[in-house]
C-alpha cells in the first residue's frame, strides 16, 4: 500500500488523504470538499 | 451494421430485458447515480441501468448515462455474442480465446462515423457539458472511469486501458495511470519533453470496452484486441487533433482527445478505486483537453468502480491463458472472485494429471497483475462457486504441506494491507486431492433417483418460490 497521511483542511475542516512521500515538498494540494486549493504549510494537521 | 453501445442495448432489451433498466426520473450526476446504485445492491439487484435525465456538471439536465454493464457476467457474455447462461468457464475460455484472433481495424471516413455528428474544439469543448459522475464522497472531483487510448512508439499500436480521469477545469483533467503500458508510452514521451496524445473513450459496445481491462503483451495493438472480442473489424477514424496520426473509434458515443502535458503534476484524487478503498491524492499528470465530439444523442458510460462492475474478466482470461499454455487441455476453469476484489484472488480447477501440476498453473498465473491468492481445485470443483472452493480448502488442504508463500513479488499500490510500496505476498494454496494415494469420495444421491425425482412433481413452483434463500 502506498503510505498515505491524513490532511485537514483549513478552511472546511474536511479530512482527506494523500500520498504521505510526497509531502515534505510543500506542493499544492487540493480539499475534496471545499475545492480549496491547500499548500502542505497551511494544513491545520497531518496525520 | 457495425457494433456499438446501442447494437448492445438493443440486444440486452431483447435477451436479457430482465437485468436492463430505464430511469427517466431526473437525477442529479453528483453522488445520486451511485446513491441509486448502492440501494439496487443492498438488495443484491446489478441491472444494467441507462439514466436518461441526468444533470451535468454545469447543471443541465436531460443528459444520458449508462452504467453498471458488466456486473452481472452474463451481461458479457451477451456481449461476446454467448448465450447469457455460459457466464462460467465457457465465457473466460472464449475471452481468452478471442484475445489470440486478432482482427485488423478499419478507417473510414468521418462522414460514416457516428462520433464525429457533434465536433467541438477548442474554447467549445467544455467538459462541463457532460455528465462526469461523482462517484464516492472523499473523491477529489467527477471522474471519468472509461477507457484512454495511446498509440504506443515505433508503430507498434495502440493501448486501450482503463484509467481514471478527474475533471479539474473545462479542458483539463488530472489522470492516474498505473506503471503499465500507457505509463511507458508517457514517461518515454516525457524524457523528450513532447506531451502524449490519448482520446478518452466514453461508450461503445462493451465488447469494445472489455478490450481495456485485458492485460495483452506489450507488443499488441489493443484496437486488434478489441477487433477480436467484437468479432469484426474497429472501425477508426482521424481524430480532429492529430488526423491520420492518432485514429480513434468512429462508433464510440463520445470521445475527448487531449494531450498529456510532460513535467507537469498536480494534485489528483482521492478516488474510490476497484479495492474498494479510496487511492490517495496524489502528484499525477495533467491532460489538456483539445477536442470533444460526440454523437448527437449521446450515451455517457460510466463504470460503478469500487463495486462489482469492475471488470475483473480480463485479468482471469490472461491467467487462463497462461495456464493453458503450460498444462494445455487441463484448465477446467478460473475465476478471479469479487469478494477478491477480482485482482486479487484467483480460483483455477485443474484435471490433475499428474502431481505438481497445481504448483506449475499457480505460477503461471502469479505473473497477470497482482494475485496474491491462488488456490487451485480439482476438476470435480466448480471455481465460480465460493462454497465449493472453500469446501475444497476444508477437506483436502493441510498448510504445512500444501501452503506456499512467495515474497516480495509485485503488488497493486491499492491493497492498503501491503506493508511495502510496491510489493506483496502471495500465498498459493494446493486444495487438490492428492493421485498417488486413495482419497474419500464426496457424498452424492444415485444419478437414477435425481433423474426420477423431479421437484415439481412433489411441491408446486409457487410453493418453491415461497421459500426463502439461503444463502450459507
Ligand atoms: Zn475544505
């Protein structure tokens, strides 16, 4: 199974997962439910 | 007349008019379709069902979408031109079959193809206009769950492949592939810097569609694969974006054509894929969409991935096919189950001739995508009953010498209980008798008192149909 780690979203709160080797980059991310586009530094939490 | 989606419906009408529904009732393609669809299985019911008021993206309504065709394996067999009550060996024989009769396509011109009466380009082809289904609630966007095609270098052919496409903007779309054939097209393209043309096909006859989820060697031109299953020539025609240079399906329902960026990735999912987990978001390619044409009154295909329409079939024809190729004549059947989400587990029944036949069909059959379950049967075993097979490890199975685990062989990033990246276990289970020793026989009425007794002569059908099933 590829890794994968739980982000919240800062704005909905909506938890969603990614795949975990690719953080660390600070990439862009995007919230399933809000559509907000998410940069790994603003994520209220990793899991 | 050549094939296509509505050739299919008209002969499901027909044959099977029992499994083929038709909703006219306005719904909505965010999350109802598969809302609809959860409550028809919950009642243990696969129709086939052919929406025919669904709201786009953009709201419109009126749009159609048919979905949930190859759930039920009589249904393919339908479309192999079978009689819908051979669904069991003899449909993954004739698959595997079909797959080495290859037939060369056909061009002709756009005037004769029905997928090119609506052509849009450029600004004009909005993918907003089309009913992309929302399919599970953590999905990052509407995905389209169809086939895309790539033409592979060097004029090998074509690459039919399942893949799934998220909507991002009206002309881009995020796409997971997994390290496979349209993966190597790609990635050789991208070391070039020069982005990879593919055509996103949404419905045509599922003979056709059945074409992308066989696992055929690299060297095969997928359109001649699909020519096989169909049993008559793909009839292709020059896309708008590329002409003669990438031919497309001319009896496809709709076609998006789009390019590949190189070097580019952006985020892509979560997406309720075929293990019945959601795959992760993740960094992935980018496809910027350059044409959209479609057929007048269109038919949008959908497959309900995550859930039983995911066409398992063509992975256990290739492991057929493999199998036969090592112990010809000996294979009486394979089933990859559903409840092993298809890829994973699969069931062979062998005539065993002679001791360590079962060890040579598991190996055979360990190198098609990602089996990580193997159990070979006796022919006495009917693989496509999950009864018998688990009787078959009950009685004529001890692990200590009939259990084999092989590690570190490759695995599918979407079995989330793989505790490495990219390879599994897998776990080959001999539930054969044993030949060189006397064996139990099963228990069974004399064959004289079965043909004697006949139900109807001591409980009337009604009466029969009362009862309730039992399903252990
Ligand atoms: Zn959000």
């Amino acid at each position: 199974m590829v890794q994968i780690a739980w982000l919240r979203c800062p704005d909905c709160d909506g938890k969603f997962y990614v795949e975990k080797p690719q953080l660390g980059k600070d990439a862009n991310w995007f919230c399933p439910f809000c559509k907000r586009t998410v940069k790994e530094s603003e994520v209220n939490e990793i899991v | 007349m050549a094939s296509d989606l509505r050739s299919y419906i008209s002969q499901l009408e027909e044959v099977l008019p029992q499994q083929y529904v038709v909703i006219e009732k306005e719904i909505d393609s965010r999350f109802e379709i598969t809302a609809l669809l959860r409550r028809l299985e919950k009642a243990d019911k696969f129709p086939s069902v052919l929406f025919e008021n669904v709201k786009a993206i953009n709201g419109q309504s009126g749009k159609r979408v048919f979905t949930n065709v190859t759930a039920d394996r009589r249904r393919i067999a339908l479309a192999l031109g079978l009689d819908p009550d051979k669904w069991r060996s003899e449909l993954t024989a004739e698959f595997a079959r079909r797959a080495e009769k290859l037939i060369e396509p056909v061009t002709v011109s756009r005037a004769e193809a029905p997928v090119k009466q609506v052509v849009k380009v450029g600004a004009g082809a909005d993918l907003q206009d089309l009913p992309i289904i929302y399919h599970h609630e953590m999905d990052g966007n509407p995905y389209g769950t169809l086939l895309v095609l790539t033409k592979k270098p060097e004029n090998i052919g074509y690459n039919l492949a399942y893949h799934r496409t998220m909507y991002k903007s009206p002309q881009q779309t995020g796409i997971h592939m997994s390290p496979f054939h349209s993966w190597k097209t790609f990635t050789d393209n991208e070391k070039k810097g020069l982005p990879t043309p593919v055509a996103i096909v949404h419905g045509h006859h599922p003979a056709f569609i059945l074409a992308g989820v066989f696992m055929s060697p690299w060297p095969w031109d997928e359109y001649k694969v699909a020519g096989a299953f169909l049993g008559e020539p793909v009839r292709l025609v020059p896309s708008e974006t590329w002409g003669e240079d990438l031919l497309v399906p001319a009896d496809a329902e709709v076609i998006i054509e789009g390019e590949i960026l190189p070097g580019v990735r952006e985020p892509e999912g979560p997406f309720g894929e075929w293990s019945g987990y959601y795959g992760p978001q993740r960094q992935n390619p980018v496809i910027q969409v350059k044409a959209i044409t479609h057929r007048q009154d269109y038919i949008w295909y959908d497959t309900d991935i995550g859930h039983l329409d995911h066409p398992g079939i063509g992975w256990e024809a290739e492991i057929y096919r493999r199998v036969n190729d090592v112990l010809p004549g000996s294979v009486r059947g394979v089933f990859c189950p559903y409840s092993g989400r298809e890829g994973f587990h699969a069931y062979i029944s062998i005539e065993k001739l002679s001791e360590g036949l079962p060890a040579i069909a598991a190996s055979a059959a360990q190198t098609v995508g990602y089996p990580k379950l193997i159990v070979v049967v006796d022919d006495d075993i009917d693989p496509y009953d999950e009864r018998e097979v688990l009787f078959s490890i009950a009685t004529r199975f001890q692990a200590d010498k009939d259990l084999t685990v092989l590690k570190n062989v490759r695995g599918s990033m979407l079995d989330p209980s793989m505790s490495r990246l990219t390879t599994h276990t897998s776990t080959f289970i001999d539930a054969t008798k044993p030949i060189d020793e006397p064996f139990p026989l099963r228990v069974q009425v004399p064959q004289a008192a079965l043909e004697k007794v006949k139900l109807e002569d001591y409980i009337p059908r009604e009466r029969v149909d009362e009862i309730p099933y039992t399903s252990y």
